[in-house]
C-alpha cells in the first residue's frame, strides 16, 4: 500500500494500557472524501484509534500519516490538517458561540483576514446563525454538538475525527448533524467516525469492524454484511418465554437473541434448520432474513449463556405489586419564567415500561426529576407509590429507584466499595446487604471484577452496574433517565432485556431514551417538547394513528445527493435521511409514482416503496407539527 | 437518624480521601510543610541587622562602642564608610538597613564628661525595624554609659522589665500556634466546600439524593472526616511544633481539644453554606478564599485587634478565626484553664451552632 494515497494511514498499530490491549497491530487506510466509521462493541479500542490518530496518544509501536505526513516527524504539518472532536465536552459554557468559535480560531493561529467571513460562513453552514449571542451552556444537546464541530472546523482541516459525536442527541438534531457531515464531505473533507448508532454506520462509506483491539472486518456496510457468512432464520410465536428456553436448548445459547417480538437464530445450515424449527411447534411462524450490522454484533460476543444467567436473577427477591404505580395531574416546574414542564397528567400501572421522548432540553429529565423527588414541583398533584408527590418527597425516595443521565457511580471507588455503600445508605446490612451484593455483582457481570476500580469499566457494565446500584433495595418504581446512551448494541439489547424481566415482575419502569428502536420495547410512550406532553399512547397506536402521512423510502447510492431535488417533487412534504436511505413523507400515496419517475428519469437505480412509519418518522414529524420553523432544533 | 447510613458515608468518604496520592498529601503533608517554612520565616524578632558605621572621630572610645554594637548579636557591622555621601549611597541601595555615625571630638567630650551625642541612622522604609534598632541601639549605648558611670552613680530609677507566659519574648512561641489555629480554617474550610461541589460537578450527588438518607445523615457523613483529618492534623502540628521548636501546650490538652473541635465545627458550618451555593469547585474555592482572607487579618493574628478601630474591634467578634487563636494561644502559650477562656468558648459555641444551623437549613436535599 501505498501511504500517500490515503488521507489517514495507519501501520500496524499497537497499544497497551497495563494489561489491556487497546490496539493490536491494526492497519488502516481511510480515503480521500469518505467517511469512514469505526464500529464495534465497548472497549473494542475505537477511542484509542482516534487518538492515535489525532496524535493525543502515543502508540507502542507502529507509526500513522495523514495527508502523507508521518505524525511521529512531521507533527506541524499533521495539527494543521486535523481536526478531532472527543467525547468530552471541549466548549466553555460561559462564552457565547461566536466567542468560542473565535477562541478556537485564535488557538490554532487563523489568519485573522477574512476570519469574520468564514466564521459567518461557517455559522451558516451550520444553521447556528440565529444563537451566535447565545452562551455555550445554554444551547440544546444537540447544537452544542453542532458548536463543537464548528469549531474543530475553524481552521479550515482536510480530515475529520469525530468520536461519537452523536452521543445522547435526539433524532431531530442528529439528521441535522448529518446533513451537515454529508456537506464536508462533498466539500472533499475526510471522516473518520466513531459511533453506537447502527443506522449511522450504515451511512458511512466503509466501516471498520473492531472487537478486542482487532479490525475483524473492513469494507462498505453491505460488504461487511455479506462477507460476515451469517444466515439468519426469524421466529415469531405465540409464548415467547417458553419458547426461549426451548430453542436455546435446541441451538445453543449463542446463536438465538430475543428481538423484539421474536427470536432471530444464526443459522449453518438454513433449509435444515428451517425444517427443525416448523417440526418444533405449529406456533412458529418461521421466515429468512438478511442480516444487518447489529446481527454481527450479537454474533461477535461469545458468551451468551452470561446474558441468561444474568437474566435469571434479575427479579431476585422483588415482590410484585399491582394497581396503580403513579398518578400526577398538573404537573409543573418553572425556573423563573421559564417553564420547563407545563402541565403533565399522567397514570401508570405496575408492570408498565413507560417511555418519554423528546428532544434535548424538552423538559424529559426535569419531569422524572419531579416524580422521583428531586425537584419540588412549582404545582400539581399526585401519588408516586402511594406517597404524596408534593408533601411526601422525602418517602417516595424508599419506595422508588432512579438512575440518573450522568454517571452515578464513584469512579474511585472500587465496584464492590459502590455497593456497599449504595446499599449502606439504603439500609441494608450484614446477610441481607451480602446477598444484594452478590446480586448486584451478577447483574453487572462483573463477579471476577469486583476489585477493580469504577473508573476502568466501560459502557454496558458500568450502566449495569449503576442501575444494580440504584435497584439494591428492591424498589417498585424505577426511573431511567436516558441509561443506554452510548452503549454498544449488545449491551443496549441486554439492558432492554433486564428492563423487560423488571416488567414481567410488577416494577414499573419510566425510562427516557433518544434511540428510537428502543422506544418500540415501551408499552406506552409520550413525546415532550418543550415542556409540554404533546401526544401519548401505545407505540403501534401512535404509529398508526397519529401518523397520518406516508412515508416511502427510497434506498438509494450517495442519497445525501437527492434530498433537495426530491422535495421539488409534487406531493413531498419533507425529505430526510434514514439509515443508509431516505425516508419521503407525503400527502398521500399517489406520490410514490411521482418519485419512481424521478430515478427513472435521471436513469438512476433506486428502490422506491411505501412503508410502515418507523417510530423515528413519528417522532420527526410530531415535531416539525408542533415546531413548523423548526425553531428549537 | 440510622447508624448505618452515617457509617455508610463515612466509610466511602474516607475511602475516596486516602486513595488519592494528593490529597494525602494536601491533607497531611502540607500543613506540615507550611508550619516549618512559615515558622522559620515569620518571625518578628530583628537579629543580625547590617548597619554601617561612620566614624569620623575614630579613637580607642568610639571603637570600643563600635564594638559594643557588633558584640550584642542584634547588629553586624558589614560595612565601614569614610563619609556621608558613601553612607547615604549604602542605605539607598539596601546594603544596609541602619548606620551609626560618630562626629569628631566624641571621644574628648566622653573624657571630659560633657554631652557627646552618637548618631543612629534607621532604614525607616520598615517601620517596625526602624523602631526596633532605635530600641537597640539605645540599650546599647545606655549599657555602656551605666559601666563608664557606675563609680559616680548614686541613686537613680531604672527599669526592671519582665515579660509574662513569653519569657523570652520569642515571637515563635505566638506565631507557631496561631499557623496551627490557621492551618485548621484553611484545610476544613477548603477541603469540606469542596467534597460536596465536586459530587454536584460529577453528578453522584443526584444518585445520593434520591435514596432515602436524611439531611443531618448526609451533613454529618459528608463533614465528620473533615473534622477527622482536621484534628489529626493539628495534633501532628502540634507534635512538631514541640519537636522543633520546642513549644510545649501549657493549658489542658482537653481543653484545648474542646476549643479546636468547637472551631472547626464552625468551619464545616461555613463550607456547608459556601457548597450550598457554589455549583462549581472553582466557584467554591474563590468564596472559600474570600472568606479566610479577612478573617485571617480581622482574627489578631497579624495585627493586634487590640490596635484597630473600636468598630472594628466590635466586627472582629464575629470572625470565627479570632476565638479559635485566642483560644489556642490561651491554652497553648498561657496555660489558660476553662474558666479563663469562657468568653472564647462561649464565643466559639455561638459560631458553630449559627453556622450549623444556617447551614443546613439552607442545605435542601433537592437540586434547586
């Protein structure tokens, strides 16, 4: 290979940290104007690459060029030519955007001739014209994602390394950043991504599948997928329980995964297979499927008997109750003059997973933050539990357990050291805080790491082991308050799961996430913007019901190039992108045709079909409904 | 109240404090460490003074008081000018802070018995030094016309002076106690604001409040380790206060105990009321420093409370750091007994339950 011909070349790549190997030998080569993401589970080693990459980490050996220079001697001419956004935040909440684009742009020396103009530029570019006077610290999730982008762009960089940068940004704002991706990249700008969002990874232009400080695989997603060899057989059934067991049984625990409502099994031998499985019950409703990115995920982690096992115990010693969990009227929370939730009624029975939705700064964290006593309402009424939500904050906290956005864990604190003091300050002693203990160590997976230190542990244990943490005493309401964020697949799956048996136990789960699957695992969802709970009910109601447009999709090559000549066509009511496609929302469904004719025209393949709204496509267009200037996104 | 819940906190508190390499050292060598620099630096006492001597006379009688001057171990003649221009020159540029001049013809007016005058020249730029050479040089200058005269001497008044609880008037014996009752503001203060900040900064505190623990559970579990370390430290400033320097508790050390822990319960009231409204560690540290800076000066320990302003005087009751020193220093250097510091200890009393009690009134449980 030849290392010039790449934006960012990689040679054999190795790092170590103690006894872990990040990086073991890996080699890549990233293209000019493409964007290239590093996929693969927590601890796989993605950071690490970037920030060898970025040149912020030195590694053992090997040595890496970007625009032809080697980062190791020619470290000048590297600085000027990246640009790196990490997953910490790097603005300063208390200067305004304009100041801290201009404050970037003074760290890395740009000229200061016709800086103005770039940054207007710049600021246009990215739809953040209208908050140039806003401070940092007051923007959205999102457009402080947006911030941080421009200004890793101020100094004009030919490559781009962006770690996770979506991280924990709601939908609306995340097609937004995209768009925004799919522009540099037209400008000729280089992309190397990490991310946890599969949908995205089916965007970039290659991917590079990591596991365990290896690049298993490389390639275009399709690739990936085709060259991964898995055969997929999905069975849906009647009782789902019982058919788990049996079909583990029959094929192995690592190659069946619950999946919704049914169970996708990795198949050697697919026509034998299938005929096992309709000989096994008349239940079963049997079909083929392609596999997608998050099948090979599952299929990269070996040990699934783990999941079982730590299923099994999840419900330990909690006793089940019925009836009414919840029931507030009039919910409200103002800061000053602000109202940050007007109004909110809800009624939750025990055993329900109820989901909130929304975009960042909506009002979801402050509504459970009010429910679970740790705001005081401005007004409203209401029982948590059967306690008072206004006189009895301090007894709802006995009955309840809550898992907040941050990291709630002390990261100097040895695992067991946090369960036992969790557990101390939930009363639990001598027996019964050994047995909650060794409940908690299951359920975090984490038995053979319970001397390690908080701080080492990475995405689904650590979110396992904080919500062990805030389970410890039993309770029978849990707030969730976005507790996957950032997670890898695998674990987001198994984290639902536990959530799942939570359920079937009579707990009631409140969880707020930004991944929209997820929002599918809920029995009852509500969206909230701005302070308000602007609609509610069952996913497949909400689905159906409110969503009184049609959606079709369009699968298409380099579809970013499409979006603004589609919403020309006659009946298109808005154009965005999904997955590696885009989703068209129409007046009615005559439009299809109009579409079909415009690939067609342009002698472009395309795969042009109607289809059944994703629950993303819900949460877009009950947005832009209620936001028609598109003002808070 | 439960037991455990207390005991929980305490425990992880520790556990978090003694695991970081630097805070032991902040808690527990640096006190030290601040005790000797400043103990060896700070002193009030003027030893070794350079000076400059002039003589225009020079006979075997002003040599002899010349000699006078470098014996008594305050002054060190470096230097010898030949005249006034050379004199002026060394004072301007520091080579010395003082100068004794001799006129011409001393030596016969001495002989004759009439009124020979020695002139003592003082750099006044440092007033207090300038004052203690005068002082000096006068007790030099006397010892020796009270030899030359002692034949013809018949009565006359002199001075027996004697100094109580300091008998050698060592500034040290004052200065050491009173880091020690320093050192116990800065670190309880500092440390406790910013214990609780920093859980508010990393989020943990939003997992602490939604358990059921109590207010008082979470105060005390946060601040007792404060109040811990805080007498640990002082316990060891103490021990080397007494091994290197030789500085030995007069009073009860119960009583003196009594004083500290009142004093320090003060402090952890105030931390608690600066956390409560600092949402950043930064924020915390700057009002925690606001907060020392006056009362170190308005406390007495660098100025006297007895020289400002009556209303000062009056506002210097409500600095907490002024009973803790007096208190210490009474116990420490005078061998007060608790009878003796009631005003103190009534005064600290006052202190620490106002503060505690503002201070958990204003601490809520909620994130507001």
């Amino acid at each position: 290979m030849n290392k010039t011909s790449f934006a960012v070349y990689a040679e054999s790549i190795t790092k170590k940290y103690k006894d872990v190997t990040a990086a073991d030998n890996i080699s890549l080569g990233v293209n000019e104007g493409e964007i290239y993401g590093l996929i693969g589970p927590d601890g796989a080693g993605k950071t690490t690459m970037l920030r060898i990459i970025a040149g912020i980490l030195k590694p053992d050996s090997g040595s890496v060029y970007v625009c032809g220079h080697s980062c190791d001697t020619e470290h000048d001419a590297v600085k000027d030519s990246i640009a790196y956004m990490s997953q910490k935040f790097g603005l300063y909440p208390d200067l305004t955007v304009w100041e801290n684009i201009k404050f970037y742009a003074d760290l890395y020396g740009v000229e200061k001739h016709g800086l103005k103009e770039h940054i207007e530029d710049l600021l246009d570019f990215s739809y953040m014209r209208p908050f140039k006077k806003r401070q940092a610290g007051r923007l959205s999730g999102g457009m402080k994602q947006k911030l941080q982008l421009v200004c890793a762009l101020v100094h004009k960089p030919e490559v781009l390394l962006l770690d996770e940068p979506t991280n924990g940004v709601d939908p609306v704002s995340r097609r937004d950043f995209w768009k925004i991706l799919y522009k540099l990249v037209a400008d000729g700008m280089t992309i190397v991504m990490s991310t946890a969002y599969l949908d995205e990874a089916e965007r970039c232009s290659r991917i590079g599948l990591m596991n365990a400080g290896r690049v298993i695989a490389e390639g275009s997603p399709d690739e990936v997928v085709k060259n991964s060899g898995l055969n997929m057989l999905s069975v849906r059934c009647g009782n789902c329980r019982k058919a788990s067991a049996t079909l583990k049984k029959e094929f192995g625990a690592d190659r069946v995964h619950a999946f919704g409502d049914k169970f996708r099994i990795f198949s050697a031998d697919i026509s034998a297979d299938r005929k096992k499985l309709t000989e096994m019950s008349a239940d079963f409703i049997v079909t083929d499927e392609i596999p997608v990115l998050e099948d090979i995920f599952m299929s990269m982690q070996k040990d699934m008997s783990a999941d079982d096992r730590i299923l099994s115990r999840v419900t330990d010693d909690i006793a089940r109750r019925s009836g009414e969990s919840l029931k507030v009227t009039g919910l409200t929370k103002k800061f000053g003059d602000f109202t940050a939730v007007n109004s909110i009624n809800l009624t939750v029975p025990y055993g329900e997973i109820f989901g909130f939705l929304g975009p960042n700064g909506a009002g979801k964290s402050t509504t459970i933050k009010m429910l679970c006593g740790l705001l005081p309402p401005t007004s409203g009424s209401g029982r948590v539990g059967g306690m008072d939500v206004m006189k009895d904050a301090e007894k709802i906290k006995a009955s309840i357990g809550y898992m907040s956005q941050k990291f709630s864990l002390y990261e100097d604190l040895k695992v067991y050291e946090n369960i036992d003091f969790y557990g101390g300050i939930y009363g639990l002693k001598n027996a019964e805080l050994e047995r909650r203990r060794d409940w908690a160590l299951e359920l975090s997976g984490l038995r053979d790491r319970k001397n390690e230190m908080t701080s080492v542990l990475v995405g689904g244990w650590r979110q396992r082991l904080a919500l062990a943490c805030s389970i410890l005493h039993k309770p029978s309401i849990v707030f969730l308050d976005e507790p996957t964020s950032g997670a890898d697949p695998a674990s987001r799956r198994l984290f639902w799961a536990i959530i799942n048996e939570l359920a079937l136990h009579g707990v009631t789960v409140f969880v707020s996430t930004h991944y929209m699957e997820e929002a599918e695992y809920c029995d009852r969802l509500a969206l909230i913007f701005r302070g308000e709970m602007i609609a509610m009910g069952r996913p497949d109601v909400l689905k159906s019901e409110m969503m009184r447009d049609n959606i079709i999709e369009v699968k298409v090559n380099r579809p970013q190039d499409y979006i603004e000549d589609l919403t020309a066509v006659r009946g298109v009511m808005d154009v965005s992108l999904f997955g590696a496609g885009l989703h068209l929302r129409t007046e009615d469904i005559s439009a299809e045709e109009g579409i079909a004719g415009f690939f067609r025209e342009r002698k472009i393949s395309a795969d042009v079909r109607k289809v059944l709204p994703s629950m993303e496509d819900v949460f877009v267009s009950m947005i832009e409904k209620a936001d028609p200037e598109g003002k808070n996104v | 109240m439960k037991l455990l819940t207390i005991k929980s906190m305490l425990k992880k508190e520790l556990k978090q404090m003694l695991r970081d390499a630097k805070m032991r050292m902040i808690i527990f060598v640096f006190p030290l460490i601040q005790l000797m620099v400043f103990s060896f630096a700070l002193t009030m006492d003027v030893k070794n003074i350079d000076i400059a001597v002039l003589d225009y006379d020079k006979t075997v009688t002003t040599r002899e008081i010349t000699d006078r001057f470098q014996s008594g171990g305050y002054f060190i003649i470096k230097k010898y000018a030949s005249s006034a221009d050379e004199l002026r020159m060394m004072l301007d540029r520091g080579d010395v802070r003082g100068a004794v001049v001799f006129a011409k013809g001393t030596e016969k007016k001495i002989l004759s018995r009439e009124m020979a005058e020695v002139q003592v020249i003082g750099d006044g730029t440092m007033s207090n030094d300038a004052g203690t050479i005068f002082s000096y040089a006068s007790g030099v200058i006397n010892l020796y016309n009270a030899e030359k005269n002692a034949d013809m001497m018949t009565s006359e008044v002199t001075f027996q002076t004697r100094s109580l609880f300091n008998v050698n008037l060592l500034s040290r014996n004052y200065y050491v106690p009173g880091l020690i009752a320093l050192m116990i503001m800065v670190t309880s203060m500092l440390l406790t604001s910013i214990a609780i900040v920093r859980e508010k900064e990393i989020g943990t505190i939003e997992q602490v409040m939604v358990t059921p623990i109590t207010r008082p559970e979470f105060i005390i579990g946060k601040t007792m380790p404060f109040m811990l370390t805080g007498l640990i430290t002082s316990s060891m400033m103490f021990v080397m206060a007494r091994i290197i320097f030789g500085i030995t508790i007069k009073g009860s050390i119960l009583l003196l105990y009594l004083i500290i822990i009142i004093n320090i319960l003060t402090y952890l009231g105030l931390a608690l009321l600066v956390s409560a409204s600092a949402r950043t560690q930064q924020q915390a540290l700057l009002t925690s420093f606001f907060l020392m800076m006056p009362s170190a000066l308005l406390s007495g320990y660098m100025f006297p409370v007895n020289n400002m302003p009556t209303a000062v005087q009056y506002f210097t009751y409500l600095v907490p750091m002024r009973w803790g020193l007096e208190g210490i220093i009474g116990v420490v250097v005078k061998g007060a007994t608790f009878h003796e510091m009631s005003k103190q200890l009534m005064w600290l009393c006052i202190h620490a339950v106002f503060f505690l009690t503002v201070a958990s009134i204003k601490f809520k449980k909620t994130l507001e």
